[in-house]
C-alpha cells in the first residue's frame, strides 16, 4: 500500500519513511474491511485511512487507500483488469500467505504486479500471530491486498493525489487514532473563535458523516433481513438485487433504492418465509472451496480432479513415470509451491504440455533415423 502525506504548501506527496504503527493499523483496518465485504457483500464506505502523527513542526496525517477504495478506482477509470493468473505462496513461511497479482492497463498495454502478505492466524496488539486462532479468510485477503496494490501500482500518482482529495472532501475516509504517550503534552486550548468557512466545512462533514452512518445502518438492517429472516445467502441476495435493481451489492443502492430494498424484503416476510436455523461456521471444505473458486475453478470437486489428473500424467509408469519428489520438481519449475495454488488456467495448461512430453516420447522416430544407442558421437 502506498502512502501519502501533505507537504508544506499543502500538496499531497507520496512518502516512503512511514511510522510501523501507522503500516500495520491500516492493514488490520483493511483486513476487517475485506472479511466484512466477504461475509456481507457490503463494501466500506471509507476509501482512504488517515492516520496523525506529531512532528516538529506539528501534527501531519500519513494517508493510504483502502482496499476497497483501490476497488472503487478500477471502477472510476474503466481501463485495469485484474488478471486470473493469481500465485500464492503458503508453504515457505508457516506463519503468513504471499499473494502475487497482475493488472493491466488496458489502454496503455502495461501489465505490474502487486504483492501483498497476509498472516494465517489472528494477530494481537504487536501484531503478532496467535497460532491457536486460525484466520479463515487469510487465504483470500493475501489475493484482496495483492489486487490493491497492483491497481494502485497501475495508477498515475497525479490521478491518486486529485481522488484522494475528492474522496476527502466527501467524507469517503476513516481515520485511525494511535494511542497517545504518556509523555505527550496536552494541547493548549484555543479561544479563537472559528471563522464562518471552518463552521461551513465543519457542518458539512458533520451532515456528511450523518449521512453515511444512516445508510450504513440501512445497508446492515436489510442484510440481516435478507439473512436473518429470509434464509437467502450472499450468492442468491446478488442475483435478486441484479434482476430488481440492476446492481448486485447493497453499497450500491441509493437511500431510496435501499428503503424500496427494505419494504420489498418486509413484503416477502410478511408472505410467510421462514426463518432459517441458525447459520454454521464455515466448515473447511467451505472454505477450500471458497479458495478454489478464487483461482478460477467452479468448484472444489473440478480443481481436485485437475490436480489428479496431472499427479497421474506425472507419476503413473504408463505415462511420465516420475517419482513423487520429480513430480513435484516439474510443478515448482514453474512457479508453483503445491498444485492446491495453481489457477486453472495454468494447471490446464500443465497438463497439456506433460501430455505433449508423453506424445513425443511415444512417437517412433521416421524410418531410416538412427536410434539412439547408435548416435556415432
């Protein structure tokens, strides 16, 4: 994630020299951001973190932008697709994912990466691991994060610093307070009454920051409808809203649309749906599926019959015949750790090209052509 702060003049500026505190409040902020938009479908409405610090010459703001602000801005220059071709990265380091993401600029044909790691397990205060505390949705933060930085690798700094402050002037921001030191002196208290600008701005944030927490409020009250009272899933929820609204995601539907969303709901209640039984933690096929579904597959069922049919090309003795530790080699040859992180496009294309060492392995040599044994030299 990149980050910026404002120089003297006033100018947004990126900057390289970030206190840890403010890295690593931003990714956990970030990292919640992501699961509640996995598990609700409900996206953040905060697109930009700011964080203070105090310096010499007073107090500055360290600014980064979100995940689903990245999101937002794909959205808003319609010329970067996130590429298929996702790696991950879980054996090497027991503790932590790393998620390597491509994006193109289509308009411009350039093509960057974004990397991104996100720790297995819940993390405390030090943002150490608590390896007794699983993090289930680790796996697909890592791809959440690794996106984020590509599209914000992709983007002209002159377009980031012109939305960041568009985004800042419409309340699209959340900032985070560090703890104050003990040492910290407490600031002296200004008389000076606010001039007729200040208390403007001032009241527009205020009504501004009203405003996004009544929907807010809206958007989680209709999702618990649909979820608590109706039984119907994140998936199913998407397509209703598609067909009815023509957008698939709650943070999408205007104050109006989302009071229609709300009576439409209570109509279906009140026609007598039942309310499901109390919803289950995910089991871990859930969520190897869920991981499937990220590199491409439709199900968790296809990618292990892939995953199976190349360990037979590799291993079986009527075809390639190599041993464990030589299949295994032919995989991480080309950038793979285990075939579980190979997309399907390039397990697909894994099985091809064994498939085609067999065919040349297998085709008899033209006649008249030497065979091997008696090669001269």
């Amino acid at each position: 994630m990149p980050f910026y702060e404002k120089d003297t003049e006033g100018k947004l500026v990126k900057v390289e020299d970030v206190p840890e505190e403010a890295v690593q409040l931003m990714d956990r902020f970030d990292g919640e951001a992501i699961v509640h938009r996995l598990t609700t479908g409900i996206a953040s409405d905060a697109f930009i973190y700011r964080y203070p610090i105090k310096t010499k010459f007073g107090v500055k703001e360290i600014i980064g932008i979100s995940t689903d602000g990245s999101y937002e801005l794909a959205t808003m220059l319609g010329n970067i697709e996130v590429l298929q071709d996702v790696k991950v990265d879980k054996d090497s380091d027991p503790d932590y994912f790393y998620a390597m993401v491509r994006a193109k600029d289509i308009s411009r044909n350039v093509i960057l990466l974004g990397v991104a790691r996100q720790c297995k397990f819940m993390v405390d205060e030090g943002n150490k691991p608590i390896h007794d505390r699983l993090n289930e949705h680790a796996f697909v933060a890592s791809i959440s994060k690794a996106q984020r930085n590509a599209i914000l690798h992709l983007t002209p700094e002159d377009v980031i610093t012109k939305i960041i402050n568009n985004w800042a002037q419409r309340g699209k921001s959340k900032q985070l307070r560090p703890q104050p030191l003990e040492t910290e002196p407490t600031p002296p208290v200004t008389t000076k009454p606010p001039t007729a600008a200040t208390s403007e701005f001032t009241a527009t944030a205020a009504q501004v920051t009203e405003q996004q927490e009544k929907l807010k409020k809206l958007r989680m009250e209709v999702h618990n409808r649909f979820q608590a009272d109706l039984g119907i899933g994140l998936e199913k929820r998407k397509g209703m809203l598609k067909e009815k609204f023509g957008v698939d995601s709650l943070t999408d539907l205007s104050e109006q649309q989302l009071n229609e969303c709300k009576v439409w709901v209570e109509e279906m209640i009140t026609q007598g749906t039942k309310a499901p039984p109390a919803t289950k933690a995910p089991t871990d096929r859930d969520i190897r599926t869920n991981q499937a579904k990220e590199l491409g597959f439709e199900s968790l069922d296809e990618q292990n019959k892939l995953r199976g049919s190349l360990y037979t090309i590799l291993t079986s003795p009527n075809q390639l015949g190599l041993k464990d530790e030589e299949a295994k080699e032919f995989v991480t040859k080309k950038g793979f750790t285990s075939t579980n992180s190979i997309p399907k496009r390039s397990l697909v294309e894994l099985i091809s090209e064994a498939n085609e060492i067999i065919r040349i392995r297998q085709t008899p040599p033209p006649p008249g052509e030497l065979e091997p044994e008696n090669i001269p030299f």
